[in-house]
C-alpha cells in the first residue's frame, strides 16, 4: 500500500505493509470450547494473571475475560483496568499497541499477548522515524496522537487520545490557540476538524477494517431497513460517517444500543463488536453495514484480520509457555506515560467537571 496526499493531507508516502488473510474460524465443539476455557481458568488463577479482551475479539474469548473478572473493553479502559487490577500478569488479547500501553502503564507487571505478529493498519503506517520527521519540519503544531501508535510514536507526542475524547482535547487545545498535527488515522482526524474547526494537518494513514465501508450501498441497505438506526465508528470514510445516527468509539455505540429504542441496528465497525450487543440488548437484531465486497482491499471485508488472529488456543499457549510477552524499555515507558497520563488526567478532570455541573 503506497499512497500520497495532498491539501490539509501530509505529502507523505506511507510505507508498504501486508495485511494477512483472516485465519480460519475454529472448529471446537462446544465441549471442546468448555474444556479450552477451564484449562485457562485454571492457568490464570495458578499464574495469578488477567484476561483483558478488546470489543473486536473472538466471542468466545470475550466471554472468558467476563467470566473470570476480567475485561471487555476499548484500548484506553483495558489499559486502565489493568493499572486497577491487583494482577501481576496481564494477557490481553487485541493488537500489539494495545499490548505496549498496558505495559506503559503497568510497567512492574509482565503482559502477555496471544500473537505478538497482530498489529494495526495504522500502527503499521506511522513509523517513527517518518514521523518524527514529520513533526520536527512542524515545531509550531501540537502533536496528538490516536492510541493506534507504537511506544516510540506515543513518546514522541504531546497527546495521546482515544475516539472517545478525541473531540474534548482538540477543542482544550483550540482554546489555547494551538494548532494540531494528526496521526495517523486521517478519516478521524477529518472529523475530528470539522467538529470542532480546529486547523489541523493530518497524517495519511486509515485503518484497513473502516476504510471500506461504502456510503451508497450503506444508503440501500437503509431504505431496506427503515427503522434501523446507523452506528458508524469515525474511522470510517466521511461520507459513511455522513449518513450516520450516531458517530462514536465503540464504547460509545455500545451505549447507543442501549439507549435508542430501535429494533434494529446498521453498524459500520467490526463485528466483534456485536457479542456485547447483543449481551446489552438481547431482543435487537444487528447488521453490519456494507463494505466495499468484491475487489476490495481488505481481505476479510468489515473483520480485521489481526483482531482475529486472538483465539482461546493461542491465550492457553502464552499462559503455558510464557511466550510472546511484551517489552517496553522503562524508558521509553516513561517517555510514553507522559502525554497518556496528560489524556487520562484531562479524561478524570472533566468526568469532575461534569458531575459537579450535574449537581449544581
Ligand atoms: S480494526 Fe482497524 S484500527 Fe482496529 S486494529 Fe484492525 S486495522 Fe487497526
């Protein structure tokens, strides 16, 4: 994948990467899913470890994390959880970024991940070296970084934020008369800017999963399904995002699914992300929305391939053999902590904004 931009885009040319094909589904029965899962049980309470899982993972693996007081949850709560739980191994089961900001944040305790080769589209597309020369030709900007980064492009930032309060920080930062460089994940970026019309210079990365949802078959699939509400993750192109009810972090259209009274949902994210769904809201039917189909980029259309390569064999494995764990350098961790513990200050800050104002 070799692109170049232009306008308020860097002139960047991203570098080249594979995306895997989506490893083939299990074929478990459910005995053997129910003897899988006791066996981890056991491990993890012999190794006194965790299970925290990403919305876009496996429904089984989900399940585990729920059952044994783990988590289920976006990157920025399973990196919180694991500061809070008094666990000394967490095995988290998402993409590799998500691996190392547990381990920024939990330096003193061993993190494992069920398959070190799962990384990101966008983590992928935002090398450091590029980058930082990137933000040294743009030493006026205020560099915000998205979670879906590596340790070094994290410690290289001013910020680090999540979808969900991407819009909050820019604006903090607008107040301030500061203007914002991006990365990578340009479709978020996009609008994030024309949210709050903060000037704003965009790296040109995507993620391989949202960049393939299509805004005319989406609008058939609409007229299809006339009292569904739409759900689009800001990942997604703009014109996806355009024709949306909600636009949202995971968390965030989760709690759409709760709160809105329609029968039925069109959702352009991952589908991993229906097993909570339906766990919210039981009675309500979810389609995932249209992706580009035949001739697309992607290979699996709507699943992310590295999601998918998390499964209950490979998290009995790593508890077993104590591979594929995750190293940070203390550091880089420290140089990382900074601007996430900046987003996680501004995050409790505002949470207290909100309750006094409630109450007032
Ligand atoms: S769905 Fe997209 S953003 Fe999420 S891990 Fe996969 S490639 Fe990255």
């Amino acid at each position: 994948m070799t692109t170049t931009f232009s306008g308020q885009l860097a002139s960047i040319r991203l570098p080249t990467f594979t995306v895997p094909s989506l490893p083939p589904s299990h074929t478990r029965s459910p005995q053997e899913t129910n003897r899988l899962k006791e066996r981890i049980r056991r491990l993890l309470q012999e190794q006194n470890a965790v299970l925290v899982a990403h919305y876009y993972t496996d429904g089984d693996l989900q399940d585990l994390a729920e059952e044994t007081g783990g988590c289920v949850a976006d990157s920025l709560e399973m990196a919180r959880f694991g500061t809070e739980h008094p666990a000394s191994t967490l095995v988290v089961a998402g993409v590799r970024f998500m691996g190392e900001t547990s381990k920024i944040l939990n330096n003193e305790k061993r993190v494992l991940m069920p398959d070190l080769a799962a990384t990101c589209s966008l983590d992928e597309g935002c090398p450091i070296d590029l980058f930082s020369r990137f933000c040294d030709e743009h030493p006026d900007y205020t560099v915000v970084v998205y979670a879906n980064t590596s340790a070094e492009v994290k410690a290289r930032s001013d910020w680090v934020v999540t979808s969900g309060i991407a819009l909050p920080i820019v604006r903090h930062l607008a107040e301030r008369g500061e203007k914002i460089l991006w990365a990578p994940d340009q479709h978020l970026g996009r609008y994030v800017q024309r949210m709050t019309g903060v000037e704003m210079l965009l790296w040109p990365g995507s993620c391989v999963v949202h960049e393939e949802f299509r805004a005319e078959a989406l609008e058939q699939m609409m007229q299809r399904h006339p009292g569904a509400a739409v759900l689009v993750h800001p990942e997604s192109p703009q014109t996806v995002v355009d024709l949306a009810d909600v636009v949202g972090s995971t968390t965030a259209l989760i709690q759409a699914v709760r709160d809105l009274p329609n029968p039925e949902f069109i959702v352009a994210t991952e589908p991993g992300i229906f097993n909570k769904m339906k766990q919210v809201a039981p009675e309500k039917t979810f389609f995932v929305a249209p992706t580009a189909g035949e001739g697309a980029t992607c290979e699996s259309c709507a699943r992310c391939a590295w999601m998918a390569m998390n499964s209950l064999e490979k998290v009995a494995e790593v508890l077993e053999s104590g591979t594929n764990e995750i190293l940070v350098s203390p550091q880089l961790a420290a140089k990382a902590r900074v601007p996430i513990q900046r987003m996680l200050d501004f995050a409790k800050e505002m949470k207290k904004k909100e309750q006094t104002s409630k109450k007032g």
